[in-house]
C-alpha cells in the first residue's frame, strides 16, 4: 500500500532542479504541505477494534490538522507486531509512513533468534503515547490477597502454581517469570491467543492467576468477577488508586507495556520531530487522555522527545532481554 506522493516521479523533477536528489529539508517541507493531497500513513500493528487501533483513531484526527495531511490507519495485525513493525522498517524513511504499536516489540530482540528485522537497527522512536500495564488477577474465592502470598505459595508450590498470559513471550509471559525469579521458583506458563479466552479458566480455578492488559481486564475487575492483586508499571493506576504496584508488593520490576511510535530508520531528524510533536499535542487534549485512562491505560505525566523515547526504548529491551535469557524464553 503506497501512500507516498509519487516519490519516484518528485525525485526526478527535483534532481532536474537541482541536480540532485531529495534533500531532508526538501522531504520536511513536503510533510508540511497538503499539496499532493494525499493521506500519510499510520500503521497500526494490531487487529481494528484493539486497544492499540483505538488510540490511533483516537490520536489521528487531532493529527491531522497539526501535521496538514490525512491520515489513513492501516492495521497490520500478527506475530506480535512484528509483521506491521516489519512493513515499516522497509519502508522508505520519506515520513509518509509511521507505526503505532505495542511493548512486545521491544521483547522481540531477545526470544526470537530469526527475526527478519531489528527493531534498534531499523527503526527509530518517535513518541511514547501511553503505557498499559498489566494486571495480576484472582478469581474472588481465591486465598491470595497480594503478591506476598504469591510469592509464599510460588515458594512452596513451584510450577503446581499455573499463570495465563495472552501468548509466549508476551509481557505477561515474562512477567510471570520475573514473579518467579523473585520466589526462586518458576510458576507454569499457560499461554491464551486473547485475554478474554483465558476467562473461564481462571474463574473456574482451573488457573491459581492471570496476567492480563488492565484495558480487557478492567471491566472484570470492577464488576467484581476477578480481583486484582497488583498492577504493574512504576506508579498507580488513576483508575485503581487503591491497587499497589507490582514494585510495591515485593518484585522489583516497573517495565511495563505501552502504545508507542516508530518510522523506518534514517528518516530525516525534522519529519521525526513534526510527528512527536503532532503525537504529543494529540494525546495532550483532555478528552484522548480522559478516554486513554478509561480503557485502562496511563497517558505520560511528562512527554518524551524523539531521543527520550529512543532512550527509554532501548532500556526496556534491556531489561526485558535480562527477564528472557534469565527465564530461557524463545520462540521460533
């Protein structure tokens, strides 16, 4: 799907201007102007009605009018992201095209040895729009009321204690291996394809926990039909202030998921800086933040730059590839 201004066709007229090809101060004013009139590209590395699609429809509106150009969303689902991330880090670097996708991209270095891109090589960060954390949950009957007796009966049971996760070598996955290398036992992973199907299961106590996305499970847990132990991330969720953190109940781990942006490596220094900044102005206006809490997510206290998002992005493979090669996670 090309969305580009006939960039093949520009070039040449530019390089018979100028006698030579598109400049990055060229490609930017192109961004700025409407002129070609057609849409930029936000692919989303996720299914259409997820909460990764969701922001993107609730961001690019607002988007559109900072950055001059229709946005279309392209939704790119499968193999945790890697197939939209994939599209993109092929993609030409010219800004016309930019993903939106979640924190299982940065686990994707450390558990699969055959990856057909490098998400630190071929990509670059453009802005962190919000972080999704995870919650641990119980069914209501359940004798565990926090992550202490977890760790308890982790401790005395080892793998006769079973955690659902939404897939191997998925942040949940991998959570629950931090969990047990805190308890020096490890638990049985029992991996879902949704975090809606792994339900029944832990309801029926068929699962001892579950570690699933606060913006599926949220609604269960306010209705009563789990309960939850702890949420992960470095702070409180504004719609659970009462639930401790995952740090605060005795494991000392704050990485957590989140919707962030990427554009295809080498893409000009200024396009990067108008996408943040129309990413960042986006997820700014009271009503995306309200609706962003809502789903369950937390918008940034404070916005990262290009070069804090990169940062950040490259710690969180850090420490997610530490949990991995600790808990010998791989996937083919």
């Amino acid at each position: 799907m090309t969305m580009g201004a006939g960039p093949g066709r520009r070039n040449l007229l530019l390089a018979g201007l100028t006698g030579a090809l598109v400049t990055p101060a060229l490609v930017t004013a192109s961004l700025a102007q409407p002129a070609a009139g057609r849409p930029l590209r936000l692919l989303v590395a996720a299914s259409p009605g997820s909460g990764g699609d969701i922001v993107a429809r609730l961001v690019a509106e607002p988007m559109q009018a900072t950055l001059g150009r229709p946005i279309v969303i392209d939704n790119r689902p499968g193999a945790s992201g890697n197939l939209g991330a994939e599209v993109v880090a092929r993609a030409a670097p010219d800004g016309e095209t930019v993903l939106l996708t979640a924190g299982a991209i940065a686990i994707a270095p450390s558990v699969n040895k055959h990856l057909s891109y490098s998400p630190l090589e071929d990509l670059t960060g453009v802005a962190l729009l919000a972080m999704v954390p995870l919650l641990i949950v119980v069914r209501p009957e359940s004798p565990l009321r926090s992550i202490a007796d977890l760790l308890a009966l982790v401790r005395q049971k080892g793998d006769g204690v079973s955690y659902g996760s939404f897939g191997i070598a998925s942040p949940p996955h991998l959570v629950g291996a931090r969990i047990g290398q805190d308890a020096g036992r490890q638990m049985t992973h029992v991996p879902y394809r949704l975090s809606s199907t792994a339900l029944p299961d832990i309801l029926s106590g068929a699962l001892d926990i579950a570690i699933l996305d606060a913006v599926a499970m949220s609604p269960q847990v306010r209705e009563g039909r789990l309960r939850a132990l702890a949420i992960t991330g470095a702070r409180r969720s504004p719609a659970f202030p009462d639930l401790p953190t995952l740090s605060e109940g005795g494991v000392a781990f704050d990485t957590v998921g989140w919707h962030g942006a990427f554009a295809p490596a080498r893409t000009p220094a200024e396009l990067v800086a108008r996408w943040n900044d129309a990413f960042v102005k986006a997820v700014a206006l009271p009503r995306v933040r309200e609706a962003i809490i809502a789903g369950g997510s937390l918008p940034l206290d404070q916005p990262l730059d290009a070069a804090g998002w990169n940062a950040r992005f490259r710690a969180d493979v850090a420490a997610w590839g530490a949990v991995a090669r600790a808990a010998k996670i791989e996937v083919d």
